[in-house]
C-alpha cells in the first residue's frame, strides 16, 4: 500500500497545476499523482488551440475575469521561467457587418471595465494591419498570447518530481472509498491510502464523483471542435488571433483564425457531439458513453435548445 498526504487523480493541467500548487504551499509533505493513460495531456489540455486568453469576454469584477487575467499574467511567468515558447500576438474580434457593430462596441466596453489594454480599429486600419481580413471594425486585445500548454504539463510534472512528488502513468482509478481517517483508492496497479484526495479528471469528472457516492444530477456530455489547418504556405496570413463577434444564441465562439506555436495556422472550430467521451473522429464511437448521454435528462434539454 502507498501513503501519502495528498493525492491527485488526472495528468491534465489542471490536475499538474493542483499537484504543483499543493507541494508549493505544503513543503514537507508527501504528494501522489495518477494518470490512466501512458502520457500527459491527452485530452483537453493537449488538444486545445494553445491561447493564453485575457478575459474579454467575461462580465467585469467576476471571478472569472479576474481569475481569466491574472492566469494569463502567470502563465506567461512560468513560460518564461521554464524557457516554453510563447508569443503574446494579440487578438482581433472583427464585426464583418453594421448589424454586428452594437455587440462589437458592449464587447469593447467589457474588455476595458476589466482592465484590458483594447484598441478600437475602423476597417482602414483593420486592413492595415491585417490585409487579408475584412470587417466594418474591430477590438484589438494585445495581451492574449500563445503557447504549447503540452509543453506547460509537462514542466508541471518535472517541478513536482523535482519536489519530491510522485507522478505516475497508466494508472486508472477503479474504486474509491472514504472513512474519518482518510480515502483509500483502488487503481489498476495498486492501493492507495491518501488524507486528502483531489479529482481532476476532466471528461470523466461525472464518473469520478459518482464512484465517491456524489453527482448524480449532472453528467458530462462530450462536443469536440474540429479544425483545418491552412496550407503551410499560409502560415504568414494572419499576424494576430482572429476572432467573430460572439453570437449570444450560439453556447461558443464561433469560428476564428488561430496561430499555433508551431508556426501553423488553424480554422475553427465547429461544434459536434462525440460519439465517445475520449473520441477524437467520428469513427470512435462508445455505446456505453452514448447510452449514459441518452439517458440523461439534461442531454435532450440541451440538443432541443440548440437544435439549429
């Protein structure tokens, strides 16, 4: 049996970031952390389009846009301290119609009210700035950035290592059970006696917190973006991150231009439900993961809202 302070469940960044943050502020004490799959940031955090984004859309004075700021203040710090390519190439939101003006201008008000350094462009300089974009106007958002946040989990395990923390692949949780002294968990590969337990476990959240006897009103239903990536030959089309005016019927951004950190620049993405929880392509499919979607209430409340 292993024993330790803490445990943690999930090699994403959020999982990476909870393990490090833990050792950080509890020097001393013992710290476990599991993954199922052979490899950190498998999923969401590997598969993402790589923005460190600023928080201009969210409502001013919010958690969230506080939290939105600051987290990219610090990921750029540790991008620096941990020698990761970044690139803070700003944003345009562009309005490609009158009717989208109005929105374009609430957008712009929200960004400042959350202490964004925006700038409004009218369509010359729009152009002048970006020749192969067409819009009526546009809010530049210098502070948002990219980066490899693959490249970021994996620094977060090596600082955990290097403080003493254990990290450790391929090893799925099964079962889970708590008493007043602690939590003992069950994986593949052995038992685990942990005083406190934190799940990071990203698409299989619902799953994890039903095996601890919790969250049976809510489950995860799966949607996957798909992108193109441009020609190689495009790579230099756009100098900034290239985004619509959010559409308030729509639950997502819209389709935007994005530059990747390798130098690549991709296009979308739409939206689509998954086949599988961990299904990337419309040939992994689950008939378990479907069969836990179709008989959840809250599944068929969401596809009826937004049949269109």
């Amino acid at each position: 049996m292993t024993e330790v302070d803490f445990l943690v469940v999930g090699g994403g960044i959020v999982g990476l970031s909870t393990a490090m943050q833990l050792m950080e502020r509890y020097p001393g004490r013992s710290l476990a952390l599991v993954e199922k799959e052979p490899a950190l940031a498998t999923h969401q955090t590997g598969r993402n389009s790589g923005v460190i984004h600023a928080g201009v859309y969210y409502a001013p004075g919010s958690l969230k846009a506080r939290f939105c700021r600051e987290g990219a203040e610090e990921t750029m710090r540790f991008c620096l301290a941990h020698d990761i390519p970044f690139e803070q190439c700003g944003k345009l939101v562009v309005a490609t119609s009158e009717s989208e003006l109005a929105r374009l201008k609430v957008l712009f008000e929200r960004a400042g009210l959350n202490r964004l350094n925006v700038q409004w462009l009218d369509a010359a300089e729009l152009r002048a700035r970006e020749p192969y974009v067409r819009g009526v106007a546009a809010v530049l958002v210098p502070e948002t950035g990219i980066t490899s946040y693959t490249a970021i989990a994996e620094a977060m395990a090596k600082t955990i290592q290097g403080k003493g923390g254990l990290v450790s692949l391929g090893e799925a949780v099964l079962a889970v059970g708590e008493d007043s002294a602690g939590v003992t968990v069950e994986t593949g590969k052995r038992t685990i006696r942990a005083a406190n337990v934190v799940f990071c476990a990203g698409l299989m959240a619902d799953r994890m917190a039903r095996m601890c006897g919790l969250g049976e009103d809510f489950r995860i239903v799966p949607f996957r973006g798909e992108y193109y990536r441009l020609a190689e030959r495009r790579n230099g089309v756009v100098e900034h991150l290239i985004y619509p005016v959010p559409d308030p019927e729509m639950p997502f951004l819209g389709i935007h231009l994005t530059r990747m950190i390798s130098g690549c620049v991709t296009v979308g993405p739409n939206a689509v439900l998954a086949l599988a929880r961990e299904g990337y392509g419309w040939s992994d499919v689950s008939g378990s993961d479907l069969l836990d979607m179709a008989r959840f209430p809250g599944f068929w409340r969401l596809i009826t809202r937004y049949a269109r």
